[in-house]
C-alpha cells in the first residue's frame, strides 16, 4: 500500500490544464481540486461548481442597509426631535436619498464581502491549505485524491500526456503547515 | 482561452520577450522582497520628513485652535477645504480605473489598478484628516455621527450636504479599502508562498489563508464585479456630494447646479494626472516598464484630455450663465475672477486646467513621457487653484463690500498642505514596500492573449493581414520598452 495521499499534476499552462482536466474526466478519475495562480474560466463549469449566489447577498444586504438608514433618518427628523426649517416638511424624503444611497452601497459591499470570506472560509490567521507553493506563483495545479483511485501509474501518465511539467505524490495533503 | 487571438491592431498591454507567468511574479515582486535601492530611500526620506511637517503642523493647529490659520470673518474655508476637495478628487481615479474600466472590461486596467487604488486610499486618508483638523477640536468628530447624546438626543441635521458628506466619504473610503484589500488577497498569497521565517507569518495572517482553488476564484470575481457594480455611482455620488456642500448655499460662484457633473469630471481629471505622475516614476524605478507601457499612458492621457474638456466646457457653461442670470452678484464674482485681487489664481485655474491639457491632442505629446509627467504635475496644480478659486476667491469678495476682506495663509496653512503631500507620499513609498504595486493575478491573464510576445508569435506565423500588421509595428515606435529592430525583419 503506498503512502501516498494525493497525486499533483502541475502544468505551466492553463490550457493544458484544461486538456489535462478532460483527459482525467474521460477516465473518470474525480478531481478533488485545482489551484491556479489566476482566475481560469471554464473549470468551474468542468468541476460542477455551481453559479455564486453573492449577487442575492450584495442586493439583500443593499436593501438592509436602505431600510435601517431610511428609518434612523425618519425617527431622528421626523418623530424625535422635528426641526422647524421655515415652516418645511420634516418628512423632506429628497434630502433622505444621499444618506440611504450611501448605506445602500456601503452595506452591499461589507455584506457581500464578509458573505464572501465566511463561504470560502478565508479570515486572518487561517493556515493557508497549500498544496502546492508555485500554485500561486506560475503552476496550475490539479490535485487528484489518490485513495481508491485507480492504480497512481495511471493517473500519472494521463497527466503527463496532457503535457504536465511534473507530477508529484505527496505524502501529505498540504505543505504549509509547519 | 487561446482558441482565438485578440486582434492584431490592438496594442500589446504586456511587452518585452520570454515574460513567463513566474517572470511576472519576480518583476513585481522585487522591490518588496529585496532591500530598497537609493531612489526609493531618497524619496522616502523627503516624503517623510514632509510626514513630520504635516504631524507638527496639525499638531500646532489643535493646541492653539483654528486662529493659527489665516481665516477671517469672511473668509471662513480657505486651504483647508481647498486641499480637502483637492485630496477627494485625485482618490477618484483609483475607483475609476478599478470600478468603472473593470464594467467596460478595458484590459489596460489590470497593470494600474493596484497602485490606483492604493493611491485612492491615502488620498482619502489625507482629505479625511483635513476634515477633521478643519474642527480644531478633533474629539468632536464623534459629534457629525447620529449618536445618542446627553442632549436629547440631539441629532445630526440629515438635511445638511455636510453630513451627507460624512457618510459619503467614510463609505468610499472604506468600500475602496475592502475592494483593495480583496483584490490584494491572491497576491499576498504569492508573497507568502515565496516568503520564510517571519514575513512568512505575516504574509499568512494578511493573505487570509487563500489558495487558489476554483471555487474562491469563481466567488472572487463575483465579488469583485459587484463591488466594481455599486463603487461606480458611488464614487459618482461622492463628488456629488462634495459638490453640494457648495452649491446648495447662497454663495455667489457656489450656487449651480452644474456643480456636480463639473466636480466628477474635475475628480477624474485631476486623478488621472496624479496616478500618472506617480506610475511615470514608479515605473522607472521600479523597472516595470513591460507592464506599465506606453499604451496605458497613452490613454491615461486621453481620459485627461476627455475630462479636462469636460471641465473646460463647465467654466464656460457657469461664466455664461453668470452673464445670462443676470445676477449682479454672481457676474461680479466671475469678473472678479480676472480682474480682482487674486486674478493670478483664476489665471492659474484656466490656464493649467484648459488650454495646457488641449495639447494633449497632440499624439506626440500624449506619447512623450516627460512631457506627460510635466503636464500632469499642471494639471494637479491648476486643479489645485480650481477649488482656491471656487472657495477664496467667491467668499472673498461676496455681497456687502464692507465686510470684503483678503486671506493671507500662515505658515501653518502652508505646512499642513505640503505635509499633507509628505504623508501621502510616505504612505504610497511604504506600499510600494511591503505590498506588490501590480495586480499580478490579472497580468499574468493578459500573458496569452494581449502581450507583445504573443502577437510576435502570431505575426511570425504569417496569416495575418499585412497592412494590419504595418499598423501594429507602427503602433509600437513609441513604446520606450520595445525594440523596433526586433520588427524589421518580419
């Protein structure tokens, strides 16, 4: 029984990332995950990865943001403490617009943000879950869960018929940590 | 992805040969992990001393008040609010060309929205402290925010563009940072991966722990769309604002309602020429010349030209209508402009503004870098006297000429604005630093498709329309980092 955990296949190349993506696909090897130094479309689709829902956030967050600052300003202007500006309206809705606007967006953005950092689970301090230390830097890496897959020499060769410069079987699953 | 290529007539946004995707990392990354050489120590020490400055002098205004100012009756606002609107507008570019250009999915802004929004930040940073060090109190600050007091409560007037103008600048400047900051993510990472010892560790705790996998990619440009999708009107918002905090007064000169879409295009003018006179600098000394090329000053250029017409068009519109309103007052505020005490700002103010950007129509001057560097510094200087003139020069003189009265700005005045310039600096010198001034993730995604070495490659294989081709080898004379030789043989 080898030790090892999971097989890289690191490529200088998104495209041949891509073909060695189709290559392991047709062989029905499941692909746990791929690590690129920059965004590469048209893996997710090939991963199945499921359109973001973040949009949905960003626009009910936005519309939190409209509503507490509407009826902070309406409470503040219009029930507590009215003003009497040469006899105006309290309820002045156009002046209401900037300060609701502003938490419109500003809400959307935190939300929408933190939405984000809370669903990839990215927050300062977390060890990084590197497989691979030049999968940020200039090699597109598709990490393969080497247990129970079909015999690693396979895998290996697929790998490199689609032109990958190296292929690794790790013994841990990241590097990182110390 | 390369199943097809980008036309040929377009411009490279990468050039010189064999970049690879590992030689992008190395190129931005030196001067944050090697020492820094001498200019860079040069320069800090200067900015840094104007840093010290700007500490002393905010400091002197808070132990004796406000009276160390040149203010007067009549002229209440004078270079602080000048270098506040001045500091907002040149943060503008940063969200312009990293908001509105990634919706119009022009390329060129992946070499220069880093260091744009960076420049962005501290010039928010620097606007901000205006503000508050315009209170002479600063422990009132907490006063402009809507929270329960002892006195009623009682609260903000949320019919004031001032306070409207609280919450517009805290919400920019944070949705700036958070879109920086985000962006950032994927090339801190970069930094971590190479990094050891220490900085390995805080590189760690900054990077958030990022990877890379797909999935984070395809949220990361989610987000990062949708930020770019509400930070565009809210930068419009933002000198909208800034801009009614004059115009919804009585003031002669302030009263328009052409002050907003006139300040937005004054923000953007004024931005575009600082991001060019610190990228036209940085990419020199920091050797980065394939990636910040002649294209992207080029049509830095042109965004200067566009919007430097576009306020060229207001300042006529607002003396036109000075004349047509037939207000007594608001035309003697425009006369005054050439023929009152300060007729040498106004001069400055239209001079600088319009008719030193007009030659910008020129393509030899757009391509040329000192003289791109010394228009730009212009532009900052007239956008400077903009907001002089607007603030002094129409309070100055406004409706009883027996309360007309002069300012003369102190050395406090004098050393708050240039140490304001000092802290700037030190801030971008610190972020060139520790920090990679190119979004590197985003060029190594023009590698494939829009770089020089990629179109040789595509020339070299011959199936190209030859007068295209002519037109693409053209285009490149003027590129300082490309060899023309290289062309001639083709």
């Amino acid at each position: 029984m080898s030790s090892t955990k999971y097989i890289l296949g690191l490529f200088d190349d998104p495209d041949d990332m891509m073909h060695g993506i189709d290559k392991l696909q047709k062989n029905s090897i499941p692909i746990y995950d791929v690590y690129t130094p920059m965004p590469i479309h048209g893996i997710e689709a090939k991963l199945g990865i499921k359109d973001s829902r973040l949009g949905y956030a960003a626009f009910m967050f936005g519309c939190l943001g409209g509503t507490v600052i509407f009826s902070m300003v309406y409470y503040f202007l219009v029930h507590d403490w009215p003003i009497n500006i040469g006899g105006k309206p309290n309820f002045a809705i156009p002046d209401f617009i900037p300060p609701t606007f502003e938490w419109t967006v500003l809400f959307a953005a935190f939300g929408m943000s933190f939405t984000f950092f809370y669903a990839t689970h990215l927050f300062p301090g977390r060890a990084p879950r590197v497989m691979d230390l030049r999968a940020t830097n200039d090699r597109f890496v598709i990490a393969i869960d080497a247990k129970g897959n079909v015999p690693h020499e396979d895998i290996t060769n697929l790998l490199k018929e689609a032109g990958a410069v190296e292929v690794k079987h790790n013994d841990r699953k990241y590097v990182s940590y110390e | 992805m390369a199943s097809h290529n980008e036309s040929i007539i377009r411009e490279p946004l990468v050039t010189g040969k064999d970049i690879t995707y590992a030689k992008v990392t190395e190129d931005v990354l030196s001067p944050v992990e090697n020492k820094p050489n001498k200019a860079w120590w040069i320069g800090f020490t200067v900015a840094s001393l104007g840093a010290c400055l700007w500490v002393f002098a905010v400091s002197y205004t808070f132990w004796y008040g406000i009276g160390s100012w040149g203010l007067n009756k009549t002229v209440g606002w004078a270079w602080d609010i000048t270098g506040f609107v001045w500091w907002v507008g040149i943060g503008h570019a940063g969200t312009l060309i990293s908001a509105v250009l990634l919706l119009f999915r022009q390329k060129w802004r992946n070499s220069i929205n880093r260091s744009a929004e960076a420049m962005t930040i501290f010039a928010v940073i620097c606007a901000a402290t205006y503000v508050v060090s315009h209170m002479g109190r600063p422990w009132m600050a907490l006063y402009t925010l809507p929270l329960p007091n002892q006195y009623g409560s009682l609260w903000v007037n949320f019919n004031s563009p001032l306070i409207w103008d609280v919450f517009a600048i805290s919400t920019y400047f944070s949705v700036s940072l958070v879109f920086w900051y985000i962006g950032l993510l994927p090339d801190i990472a970069t930094i971590r991966d190479r990094a050891s010892g220490l900085r390995r560790r805080i590189y760690s705790i900054c990077s958030f722990g990022w990877t890379g996998s797909v999935k984070t990619w395809q949220r990361f440009e989610t987000v990062s769309l949708i930020l770019a999708g509400v930070a565009t009107p809210l930068v419009l918002s933002v000198h909208t604002i800034v801009s009614m905090d004059f115009a919804t007064s009585l003031e002669p000169g302030w009263h328009t309602t052409i002050f907003p879409p006139y300040f937005v295009a004054g923000a953007i003018f004024s931005g575009f020429a600082m991001v060019q006179t610190l990228l036209l600098v940085t990419r020199k000394v920091l050797g980065l010349e394939n990636y910040i090329t002649m294209f992207h000053i080029e049509s830095m250029n042109k965004i200067i030209l566009v919007t430097g017409s576009v306020v060229g068009v207001a300042y006529l519109t607002e003396f036109f209508i000075a004349y047509y309103s037939g207000g007594e007052y608001e035309q003697y505020t425009f006369l005054n402009r050439f023929i009152g005490p300060y007729w040498w700002a106004g001069c400055m103010m239209y001079g600088c503004n319009i008719l030193m950007t007009q030659l910008m129509w020129f393509k030899r001057i757009r391509t040329s870098i000192p003289i791109s560097w010394a228009l730009s510094i212009v532009v900052n200087i007239g956008m400077w006297f903009e907001r002089f003139v607007i603030i002094v020069t129409s309070l100055h003189r406004d409706f009883i000429p027996s309360s007309w009265a002069m300012f003369y700005p102190t050395w406090v005045d004098v050393s708050v604005f240039i140490g304001s310039i000092g802290l700037f600096f030190t801030l971008f010198l610190l972020f060139l630093r520790v920090l990679p001034s190119i979004a590197m993730a985003e060029v190594k995604l023009l590698l494939k498709s829009s770089s020089e070495q990629a179109k040789k490659k595509l020339i070299d294989e011959g199936h190209l329309d030859k007068s295209q081709v002519e037109y693409y080898k053209e285009s490149l004379i003027n590129y300082d980092s490309v060899k023309i030789s290289d062309y001639e043989k083709v």
